[in-house]
C-alpha cells in the first residue's frame, strides 16, 4: 500500500526531527522537510498539524512549528505514569516468556550500544514486554502511546551523558534478573530505581 506524502512527513518528523537532541528548541523549516522528503509543503502542514494535536510540537502563528524542550514538569509526569504501569506489571511479568523477550532485548542492546536511536529501540522493546505480561490490551496501548515521549527523553539523555548506556544495561540487569528469581517486590525496586535514574539524568539536562 502506497505510503502518502502526509504520513510519511509525519512518521519522519515523528521518528527523526523530534528525536534529534539538536532539533530541541529549534523551529521546522518547512521547505528544507520538504525538499528533503521530495513532497509539496502542504502534506508537510498536515504532519505537523497532527503533530500539533499530540501536543509533541509547538504551532507559533507566523514562525511555524516550534519544538519545545521537554519541560521538568512533562519528564516527571511520564516516568511517573511508566512507574504506576511497570510496577503493577511486575506481577504477570515473572513467567518464562516474558523473562526471555526481555533478556533478548536486553542482549540486542549490549550490541548497539554506540547506536543510540537502535539502543533507545531495544530499550522500548524491553520495557514493552514487561507491561505486555499483564495481557491487558488497554494497559499495554497506553503505555505504548507513550513511546514518542520516551524515544525522545532517551535519545537527548544519550546524547548529553556520556556512558548512560552502560548504567541502563545494569539497571535492566537487576530488574530481569529480579523477575526471573520470581521476587515481584526486588523487581519493583529495581524498576523504581531504574526510573528514578532515568528521571535524575533527564532533569539536569
């Protein structure tokens, strides 16, 4: 099926513009996005009017779409929200199948780690599991709408910390191996202490 010109200035906004640490704080040229995605600008204002109302860009009458850095207040509601879910997981999650696809996630990322888009992917894969254990399709979609958010905060963190990488491979450590002993109470420290980490990085950013 034929991708549309919108779609494809959205997925690429989406995926590449926003998740670049140096687009933070910048406005969209809406003629270089379209040059380079070979479309007309007006698929391009689609986008970004999508984009809008995800309230992941910023629309300014007369300068065009803004990125806003992630506000303190935007980074803590969402670890928060990643918190309440990843915790309540914890309980479906110490079963075989599960502890597996975390562990292959956690294997693919010791291999990219100097890949940071493709790390921040395994990362997601990884936390996805967890909260897809509990079988709870509306649970799992929820946290999955806020995966934009999370590429994004991830990505920045790599970008501005260096050897962020290799804590987030031993925070994931501890929490695998948690699950996998059956201990949902040292599994949901371990998640705590996770998002907390997570959370310190990206508010000294």
């Amino acid at each position: 099926m034929r991708v549309s010109g919108r779609e494809r200035a959205y997925e690429y906004v989406k995926n590449e513009l926003l998740a670049d640490p140096g687009m933070q704080g910048q406005f969209i040229n809406e003629q270089i996005l379209a040059d380079r995605l070979g479309v007309s600008r007006t698929p391009i204002r689609e986008a970004l009017l999508m984009l809008a109302a995800q309230q992941l860009v910023e629309l300014v009458p007369k300068r065009g779409a803004y990125v806003a850095p992630m506000s303190g207040r935007e980074l803590s509601e969402l670890i928060e929200a990643r918190g309440v879910i990843e915790r309540h997981a914890a309980t479906f999650a110490c079963q075989d199948e599960p502890v597996a696809q975390m562990r292959d996630a956690l294997a693919a990322q010791h291999l990219l780690r100097d890949s940071a888009k493709e790390f921040i992917e395994a990362d997601t894969r990884f936390h996805t599991a967890l909260v897809r254990s509990t079988g709870n399709e509306i649970l799992t979609r929820t946290y999955e709408g806020l995966r934009d958010r999370q590429l994004r905060a991830g990505m920045i963190a790599l970008a501005n910390v260096p050897g962020r990488q290799d804590s987030v491979l031993s925070e994931h450590a501890a929490i695998v191996d948690a699950l996998a002993d059956k201990d949902v109470e040292r599994a949901r420290e371990a998640i705590d202490a996770h998002l907390r980490e997570t959370l310190r990085i990206q508010l000294m950013i």
